[in-house]
C-alpha cells in the first residue's frame, strides 16, 4: 500500500515519568476544545503514581491553521509532561485516527474527542486493564462518559421504547435489529464488565489490534457509527469490556458538525452498512423492527417540525433520513476492507517548547 505522507511537529517530555501508552485526538474547527483539554491533562498528574500518557497526538483536519496555533501557543514555553504531537491530516474522522494510530509509538493507543475530558486516574485504570490482561485476549477498553450516566431519557428513545421499536438490550451491547440501547440507561459501577460497543468519545485500543483492522474508510468526514462499526469488527477476534473507574466527561460541541439533511441520510445509510455487515441474515422481526424505526424517526421529525416550524433542521433531517433509506433500497452501500496496513508516514519537526511551529 502506497504511504502519504502527513506533515507534523513533535515537542518532547520535559520530564516526568509516565503511562506506557498514547493519546489520540482528532478534531476539526475546534480549537477552544484542544486547549481546554490540554489544560486537563497536566492537572491529572496529581499523586506519586504516573497518571499521564507518554505521547499526546492532535491529528488536526481543519482547513485554516486556528487550531495548530492554538496548541502552539498552549505549549510555549511549558515544560510539558508529555510527548506533544500535532499532525496536519485531511479531514474525516476515521482518516484522522487511522493516522494518529500511524504517528503514535505506545502499546495502548487512548482515542479522545476534542469536546471530552478526562478525569483522574482515566489513563491510569485503562492501562491497568491492559496490563492485568498478560495473554492479550482484551483488545479494547470503554471509558465511562460519568455525565452521561443515569440521565433522563430523551422523549425519542422513550417512544421507542414504549412502541416496541428499541429492543431491551443493555447499554453497549448490539441488537440484531441494528438497535442498541441509549448510554442515558447506563448506571455507575465499579471495575470491568463484558461489551459489544465502545463509545466514539472514550475508549483504548490495543496496537495489536491494528495488524488485523483499521478504521474503514467506508466512513467519511462526520463518520457517525463507525465507532459501533470498528467495535464489532475488533470484537471478532478479542474481548470488549467497559472500565467504569476510568471516567470522562463529554461536552458534545456543536461546531464541525453536518447540515441537518446529510446527517439523516449519513444516519441511516451508516447504521444500515452496519448492521448488515455484522447481522448478514436477520430474523424476519429484525428487519420489520430496523425499518420500522426508521419510519419512526421520520415521523417523529415532521411531528416536531409541524409544532415548531421554525424549526426547519427537524424538515431537513426527516428528508435525510428517507432520502438515505431510499438510496439503501435502491443502492445498498457495499465496502471491503483492504488489508490492514500503516497508511500513513509522518514527516516530523522536533521542536523545543520555546520554538513557533508556524
């Protein structure tokens, strides 16, 4: 596979000793995300015992050069506690972290979204459950969203339930009708606990897992799902499990984000490839179910849209969403995955933290 060839800087650990893995962001347009959580990350490293990952890897897909300054003007000057790597990458989420998998060097590979952060003792409890798993059968670990948990049900999801539409499943887990449960229904806990799915916000890889799979490429620019999607691949050949001690919190952004139209057609032509890749014959009430809530999700947008027509996203994303069922129908979205391989090298700068990456 051809390499390309990916421009970037690297400022190296004052000192410090650290967490044998690596951090991974993508992001795009965000740059108040990126600094607020490089802010979080120094106040981590509070107790005798490392709490920091050795590398921390921005794979930046913004068009203008607001984030690269940003995290060249946070880091000025610091003595930072970790490796700070800044990776200029064309936008798409999958893209992105394919190449901070490329740029970063640790056995764990840590992928956070801009808008989350981390609590104390997050990477410290992810690397453990590496750590306590000698014979490499765990090839991945969720963090706990804790302000995600337990929260209120949104009238959507309540509907759905009530009409039979959303299967009772646990939260992180698959349904074969292509459904699985909202993280609101999810309650704390403490340890680990068996899962399908690993939230796009906060989860580990182990390297391992990258000489079989790579994030597809089927997904493009917002790529919503291919969190679940690369889930239930990796959950092929290794164990999921959830870390309910390693916590974060999510602040969902609204920048970066699509118009309302091609979000509801990427939804529902996304959650399709999906679940026919990973439930290739479903029951008959399987499928009546996937598409019936599809019909729902419709009509539960014109609904809103009809109560407050001001409100026109609520018209646009409906009109996605049959649009994106219409194109299933007629033309259902088949992708093979090539042979997992590094798709990407880093042309790197070593930089000092006095130095102006521009």
């Amino acid at each position: 596979m051809h390499q390309e060839i990916l421009q970037g800087w690297r400022i190296e650990a004052a000192s410090g000793e650290m967490l044998d893995c690596s951090l991974v962001v993508p992001t795009y347009r965000r740059p108040r995300e990126i600094v607020r959580l490089l802010d979080a990350l120094p106040g981590l490293a509070t107790g005798n015992s490392p709490e920091l990952p050795r590398e921390v890897v921005i794979v930046d897909g913004s068009p203008d050069r607001d984030v690269e300054d940003a995290v060249s003007k946070w880091a000025a000057g610091r003595a930072l506690p970790f490796t700070l790597c800044y990776v200029r990458c064309p936008a798409g989420l999958t893209r992105q972290r394919n190449a901070g998998i490329d740029a970063s060097t640790a056995p764990c590979v840590v992928f956070l979204d801009d808008d989350a952060i981390p609590c104390a003792g997050f990477f410290r409890e992810i690397c453990a459950v590496f750590d306590g798993d000698p014979d490499h059968c765990i090839g991945g670990v969720a963090g706990c969203v804790v302000n995600e948990l337990n929260s209120p049900m949104s009238w959507r999801w309540r509907l759905r339930y009530w009409l039979g539409l959303a299967p009772s499943v646990e939260p992180m887990h698959y349904h074969p009708s292509g459904t699985s449960a909202p993280s609101s229904r999810l309650r704390p806990f403490l340890g680990v606990r068996p899962v399908d799915l690993l939230p796009g916000c906060c989860f580990a890889l182990r390297r391992d897992v990258f000489s079989r799979h790579r994030f597809s490429a089927f997904f493009h620019g917002y790529s919503q799902g291919e969190d679940m999607e690369m889930s239930l691949r990796v959950g092929q050949d290794w164990y999921l499990v959830s870390c309910g001690d390693a916590r974060a919190f999510h602040y969902p952004a609204p920048g970066g984000r699509p118009h309302a139209f091609s979000k509801g057609q990427m939804e529902v032509r996304n959650r399709y490839f999906i679940w026919k890749r990973h439930v290739p014959r479903p029951a008959l009430v399987d499928r009546a179910r996937f598409w019936l809530d599809i019909a729902f999700c419709v009509a539960f947008d014109f609904g809103a849209f009809l109560l407050r027509p001001w409100h026109v996203h609520r018209l646009s994303h409906a009109l996605g969403l049959i649009w994106g069922a219409i194109q299933c129908r007629l033309h259902p979205p088949i992708y093979a995955e090539p042979r997992p391989e590094q798709q990407f090298a880093i042309a790197w700068r070593r930089l000092c933290s006095s130095q102006n990456p521009a």
